[in-house]
C-alpha cells in the first residue's frame, strides 16, 4: 500500500446536445492509506441502469464501510449490487464522470475537489493515529504535568480563535459571493435590454432613412425634373400650336412634281399661297415626306371647299420654293377645345407648391435621422458600457468564488487544527472540557 492516495484527472470540454460542456473524469487509483478506492458517493437513480447514477460528494469517514460500526446506520457499500441488494440508496464508486456548462464553476469544482480530498485524507490519517482505539484505550490519572497541560489548553485557545477568525472569513466570502453572483445577474439584465433597445432603434433609423431618402427623391430630384418637363412640353406647345383649338389641315402635294423634302426645322414656318410672298395661311406643325402630306394650323377657321383655292404653297422656312397641290385640303381636327391647358397649368401650380413643401419635409425629416443616428449612437455606446460592465462583473465573480473556495479550505483545516489541538489536550487532561463546546465538522 502506498503513503499517499493517487486519482487521475481528466479534464476536456465537448458538446453535449449542442451545448459546450467542461468534462471531468475522476478515477482513483491507489488507495493509498485509506481502507479502498471508493471514494466517491453516488446515487442510485435507476437500479438497471448505471449510467443513471449521480455523484453526490467526497465520501466522508463515517460513509467507509470498513470504519463505520453503527448497526443502525452503517457506511455504504463499495460494489454497486451489493448496495441494491441491501436496499441502499447510495454507493461508493472509485471513479465519477461530472459535467458543467460554466467554465468558471468547473474550474472552481477541480479545485474543491481537491480540497476535499486532501481533507478526506487527511481526517483519515489523523483518526486513524490519533483517534480510533483498537478496541479500547486505557488511560490513567492524573496526567501530564500541569505546565505541559497549561500549553495544550493555550494551544487549543489559539486554535479556536483562528477556527472563530475561519468562520468569519467565510461568512464574508458568502456575502461577496452572494454580491457578486447578483451584480453579475444585474449587469447581465441590463445589457440584454440595452442590446434590445439598440436593435430596436436601428429598425427605426433604417425606416425613418429610407422614408426621407424616397421623400427626398419625390420632392427633390424627380419633382423638379416633372415641373421642368412639363413648363417645356406647355412652352413648346404654345409656341408650336397657337391655333390648334381652331383646326388642322392636311395638305396632300403633287407627286408627279418636283417634291423637296422638309426637315424639322421647318416646323413652325408659315404657310403661304403663293410660290414666293403671298399670304400666310397657316403654321406647319407636322410633315410626312413619303406620303407628301402636311399638316397646318390655319390662321383663320376654314371649310374644305375655301381651302381648295389655294394650288400652290409655299413656306417662309425656304423661300423661294413652292410645291402644288393634289388634292383640295383636308380638315383633320374639328372644331373644339383640344388640350385644356388651363387645367394643366392649375394641376401643375398645386403640384410644385406641394413639391416646395415636401422638400422642406425631406430637410426635417433628413434632421430626424441625424437626430436619432445621434441616439442610436449613445444606444450603443451604452450597451459598450454594459457589456464592460458585464466582463467585469464576470472577473468579480471568479475572483470571489476562488476566494469563498480558499475560505472553505481554510475553514477546514482551522477545524482540524482545532481538532488535534483539542485532542492533545484530551490526552494530556481527559478530565478537562474547554470553556467553549468543541464544534461539529464544518458544512463546506
């Protein structure tokens, strides 16, 4: 048998239904001086299926089978069947398998268990020298000399002082603890609402930006453009057709004759009756070369048969030339109003005052993004305070937790410092009791 007890660790994270897991595997190898390797507590949760078992803690001294005595309430079985058999609802197994999703806590439990164990150990080593009695000590009195015995009571004094000093320590690494864990819960609220809060002022930065850019473009760049079109196409029209509302005519030209073909630039020109001069008769405003017809606006209203005493025209654009007629003119359009440009130009009027006013919304509205970029941007300068607020509350939590894990430990060796100074005494003095009850084993 060795000196000292031996495990092996395993220690590894993987996935587990798709969430990070921290394994750790805790197998006990050597017993070392203790009665078996079973030292770790497991409960049964289905008989057939020991997968199922759950690991409950280091086992302490009265769980070990070999040491308990108590008829009534003996220690737990190291074989797993033998526990069922007796109707136990624990064993003691000599390796478990323990899973955590918090990196933190898994690597504050590899260190409780250590602690434990070396405590397990420990408390062993010393009941098993200086406690247990095998199967009874016999002891004579008086004892030591009073000198010795005085120091063992001071000793023992000393002890309970820093056992007293332990449990205090703890109580407030409880309370940092207990602090901690609710900052950190706080921190963590906070920032999840402002995260929220963020997204939410985003969907209403990107509504608002893409209202004011299409407001922008309506007003702005295609309403100018429509007034502009339509103040050419009312200018072009009442230059070009000044008496469309009277008639048009149709001129059909000789196609035996000498036919010169017109170009745009002669729309607009004057018609006249005579080859060269003559009276004006009417504004050319369209022209088919290859069918040689013409069509005119009249200066004065016509009928088809007073119209046909005009044989020959001619157009101010090209003096000089003349071209005949075939055929007498034609009435293309009858008499009426045409276009109504008057209610065009109304329509247009209400539309570049409405244009006037949506611009000026497009400018406010270009003001509300500015403005609530602006606070979108404070949003998330809040939710970078809160996530730091958050790392940092994480860091306390760890800081405390390792300083709450080193208060139990303390804790447990003052108790065993306590415990072997108490026991001096005892053996030196078995009359004597300490002023203050010895304490009961620490919850840790």
């Amino acid at each position: 048998m060795g000196t000292q007890v031996q495990t092996r660790e395993t220690r590894g994270v993987i996935f587990v239904n798709g969430v990070q897991t921290f394994r750790v595997v805790v197998q006990c190898v050597d017993k070392g001086p203790m009665p078996d390797t079973h030292l770790f507590l497991m409960e049964l949760v289905d008989d057939d299926d020991p997968q199922q078992d759950v690991f409950t803690r280091i086992v302490q001294l009265a769980d070990l089978d070999a040491l308990n005595l108590d008829p009534d309430e003996a220690g737990y079985k190291p074989d797993r069947s033998a526990a069922i058999a007796s109707g136990k609802s624990y064993w003691r197994a000599d390796a478990f398998t323990k899973d955590y999703t918090d990196f933190d806590v898994a690597n504050a439990a590899v260190a409780a268990i250590s602690d434990r164990l070396n405590t397990l150990v420990t408390e062993f080593a010393t009941y098993d020298a200086a406690f247990k009695t095998s199967p009874e000590e016999a002891k004579y009195y008086p004892s030591t000399d009073s000198t010795t015995i005085e120091a063992l009571k001071t000793t023992y004094a000393d002890a309970y002082t820093a056992y007293e000093d332990s449990e205090t320590a703890l109580s407030s690494a409880q309370t940092d603890l207990t602090n901690a864990g609710t900052n950190l819960s706080t921190a963590t609220t906070a920032l999840a609402d402002w995260t929220a809060f963020q997204a939410s002022m985003q969907t209403s930065l990107t509504y608002l930006t893409n209202a004011q850019s299409s407001l922008n473009n309506l007003a702005v760049v295609y309403g100018k453009a429509f007034l502009s079109e339509t103040d050419k196409f009312i200018e072009d029209y009442k230059h070009y057709f000044p008496r469309y509302q009277e008639r048009a005519i149709e001129l059909t030209m000789d196609n035996i004759a000498i036919y010169t073909d017109l170009t745009s630039a002669d729309i607009g020109g004057l018609v006249t009756d005579a080859p060269s001069g003559g009276t004006s008769v009417g504004t050319l405003i369209a022209f088919d070369n290859d069918a040689r017809t013409w069509l005119i606006t009249p200066n004065t209203p016509y009928v088809d048969n007073e119209f046909a005493l005009v044989n020959t025209v001619n157009i101010t654009t090209q003096p000089g030339m003349f071209w005949d007629m075939a055929q007498p003119a034609v009435v293309i359009v009858d008499t009426g109003e045409g276009p109504n440009l008057p209610a065009l130009e109304g329509s247009r009027d209400r539309f570049a005052t409405a244009r006037l006013t949506g611009e000026t919304d497009a400018s406010t509205a270009a003001s509300g993004v500015n403005e609530m970029t602006l606070t979108k941007n404070n949003v998330s300068s809040q939710v970078s305070t809160k996530t730091a607020e958050v790392t940092a509350a994480q860091k306390a939590m760890t800081t405390t937790q390792a300083a709450y894990n080193t208060a139990q430990a303390n804790l447990q060796t003052a108790y065993d410092n306590l415990e072997a100074a108490y026991d001096a005494v005892k053996a030196a003095c078995s009359s004597w009791s300490p002023d203050e009850p010895f304490p009961p084993l620490p919850v840790t």
